[in-house]
C-alpha cells in the first residue's frame, strides 16, 4: 500500500510540475488516504500480533 501512495505522490508532483492542479490535488489526497489506511492497517496488524503472543519476524 505504501508504495500506492508513493505513486500517487509522484503522479501528483508530475501534475504539478505541468500545471494540472485539478489533477495534482486529486493526486495527493489519494496518496494521504491510501497512507494513512497503510499506517491504520500496520498498526492493527501489530496489535493483533502482541496480543497472540507471536514474536515479530523480521
């Protein structure tokens, strides 16, 4: 997912550099949401995996 939003963030930079706005703002929220759904998911999935009692691999 992280590297969806990295996508997104480039598409918007591109956007940006050519003077699409319209496009470089759609761009950039895309890439906030699909990070911050990342980081929510990160974090759930490291809860879940203290409160089994697994050891993280690494």
């Amino acid at each position: 997912m992280l590297g969806w939003a990295v996508t997104f963030l480039v598409v918007a930079l591109v956007a940006a550099l050519f003077g699409f706005g319209g496009i470089a703002g759609t761009a950039v929220e895309a890439a906030k949401i699909i990070f911050f759904v990342a980081v929510v998911l990160f974090a759930i999935s490291a809860i879940v995996g203290l409160l089994r009692g697994r050891s993280p691999t690494l």
